[in-house]
C-alpha cells in the first residue's frame, strides 16, 4: 500500500483518508481523485498508481505477491478492465479510437482478440514500467511508509495527515 500511496503523492491524486493492510481481502489506500475530467493522461496515471503497489514489492521485497493479482478486486484486475475500457469504450485506442466496442464478457474476451488483448497489455506494459520508475526514485519514503503501517496497520485522520507530511518529505523531485 506505500506504494499506491506514494505514486498517488507524486502525481497529486488528490487527497488519501486512509491506508490499511489490515483487510479481509488485503490493504487498501483510499481516496479521492482530485480532478473530475477523465482524460486519458488520468487515467493512465491511475493504473499507474494502481500498480505502483506491485512495483514496490518487486522492488524492494524481490518479487509481487499474490495480493495484487488473483481476484477480481485486485490491483491487476481494476487496472486490466481500466486499460480494456480505454482501448474498446472511452475512444483512446490507437487503432480504432472512434469505434465503441463494448465488451460484455469483460477480461475473458481478451482470451479471444489477440490483438486487442496486445494493444491493452502494452498500455499496461508501459504503465508499469513509469511506476517502477516512481518506485526507485521514491525508495525512501515508501520504505519509510511501509515501515510505519507494519506498526501501525491503518492510518486514518491527523495521524495519517501527520505521516503524510514526513512521507512528502522524504519525496525526491523526479529527474
């Protein structure tokens, strides 16, 4: 969840409530968007962010666990069906970008379309490449992050806003 948290401070998401690794389906960061718009550059900067969480664990822990993938709320699931919704109904695909293709079936349609299956896995490819990106530029405060909900498991209201602040801190200006 540093991870997710992190990227979401390093692209000014909007403002976070509350960080956990103490869920029933694994940790969660929520919060709330700070724009209205749905462009294309938010919403690949969401996935982004979203995989931000996997990066970090690959990063710094050596390898993702199975809590980013594996079920249809994980990081891997939202960010496939986001990345599937630009390239088929919100007209960002490269290809056919005028074209609305609603997919009923949702991910398993992508088992069928190769093509549109590669044209959403390199958006995602891509994504995942700027957040390992974020990752090692921003080490030091995710692990400062990590660290603190390993003690704390939620942070939530002043106390959040306070680890927040010393988190922004230790932040690195991108190159």
């Amino acid at each position: 969840e540093a991870g997710h948290a992190v990227a979401r401070l390093h692209f000014r998401l909007g403002p976070i409530f509350e960080i956990t690794i103490d869920a029933p389906d694994g940790g969660y960061t929520l919060g709330e968007l700070g724009q209205d718009e749905q462009t294309e550059e938010l919403l690949t900067t969401i996935i982004i962010a979203n995989l931000a969480g996997r990066a970090a664990e690959e990063e710094i822990l050596g390898s993702a666990t199975s809590n980013s993938g594996g079920s249809e709320r994980s990081d891997l699931a939202l960010v496939t069906k986001l990345a599937l919704d630009m390239e088929t109904i919100l007209g960002f695909s490269a290809k056919w970008p005028l074209l609305y293709r609603k997919v009923e079936s949702g991910t398993a349609f992508l088992g069928t379309d190769l093509e549109l299956a590669h044209s959403v896995n390199a958006r995602l490819e891509t994504a995942y490449k700027a957040a390992r990106d974020i990752v090692r530029d921003q080490r030091a405060a995710i692990e400062f992050l990590a660290n603190t909900l390993l003690a704390e498991e939620t942070l939530e209201g002043p106390e959040l806003d306070a680890i927040l602040e010393q988190v922004r801190q230790k932040m690195v200006d991108p190159p």
